[in-house]
C-alpha cells in the first residue's frame, strides 16, 4: 500500500481518496492491498480488469480537467449496472495507453 494512500471499504463499496495520483501500475498491488485487508468485500466479485478499467477512466477523466471533483476519487461498487460495466470497459481500454 502506497504511504498516503487512503481508502474505505464497505460491504458493497471502496471509496480510493484522491486516486488520480496513483499511476496505473500501481492499481493492481493497491487492489491487492485492499483485498487482503478487506476480503470481505462485495466488490471482489467484479475482476481485477473491470476495476482497473473504472479507475482507469476517472484518472483519464481528472487529467482532461472534467469533472474533477468527482474524478479525483474513485469508488469502485457492487453490484455495477450493465451500463456502467460495459461504458467502463470501452473507454477503460481506450484511455489506458493515455494515463500516466
């Protein structure tokens, strides 16, 4: 876990505080983080690729200075609705070779 990273987690919720600073080779060891600490979770239901491709978009999203008050935090749920679960992972795959 990166130092100065905050989160919390709930039954169906992980709320990453000011994800936009974390770069996206660092999702997967974060998620992992959290996992361990926190296996309880409902989130875990959903694959590690649809939630570095959520989180994905809203660095994409912080970076291109749109809506960044909501875009600076990342909160990953379950359950996801199908809109959101394929919107994620379209733009999710279009906007990774851009994120830092």
């Amino acid at each position: 876990m990166s130092e100065g990273f905050n989160y919390s987690v709930s039954e169906g919720n992980i709320h990453l505080e000011e994800s936009f600073k974390v770069p996206k080779g660092d999702f997967e060891r974060e998620l992992a983080a959290i996992r361990e600490q926190h296996p309880q979770s409902l989130v875990w239901n959903r694959s590690l690729a649809s939630l570095k491709m959520e989180w994905a978009v809203h660095n994409a999203l912080y970076a291109l200075g749109l809506l960044r008050s909501r875009t600076s935090h990342t909160d990953l749920n379950w359950p996801q609705s199908w809109l959101f679960r394929i919107g994620y992972a379209i733009i999710g795959k279009i906007v990774w070779p851009f994120i830092k």
